[in-house]
C-alpha cells in the first residue's frame, strides 16, 4: 500500500486529491490556483497530471508557480485586462 503523502495546501490544512478543484473548474481563484501548484509540489500531482486534469498549458501552470515563488500567494491575484475603448464617432 502506498503511504499517503502529507501536502499543506495555501490555508494550512492537509491537502489530499479529493480537495482540490474539480477538473470542471473555469474559473480560477487564488486559492484554487495555490492548492494545485501545492499538490504538484508535494508530489499529489505530477505536473502532466496537473495540465491534463484542468486543461492548462504548462506555460500557464508555471506561471502561477512562478508567481508564488516572487510574491507568495497574493502574486497570484490578476487584475482585469484592460481593453481600449472605442472611439465614438461624432
């Protein structure tokens, strides 16, 4: 039998796959984000594993890792993209 591993998930509590996201998930939160790069770290994921679940690139994936490791958690946060405005014509 294989022994469960022990992954501290962003709130501080034991993370087990059961706890994670659902692969449905569209929209992604920072906690959301937090506890797959913990899972992938702790090993409850292998980073395919994570990218086939959740239809990420692994671009995208170490991005959020990367985030994590500059500004911790909070450097997950996206603020919305800002899309020019029209000009109205007169």
């Amino acid at each position: 039998m294989k022994p469960e591993l022990k992954v501290v998930g962003p709130t501080g509590k034991t993370l087990k796959l059961k706890d994670l996201p659902p692969p449905s998930t569209e929209r992604w939160v920072i906690r959301r984000k937090a506890e797959v790069v913990a899972a992938v770290r702790g090993g409850l994921l292998t980073l395919e594993e994570a990218c086939d679940r959740y239809s990420l690139s692994v671009e995208e994936f170490l991005s959020w890792q990367q985030a994590i490791d500059r500004s911790g958690v909070s450097g997950l946060k996206v603020t919305r993209i800002q899309r020019p405005r029209e000009a109205k014509s007169a």
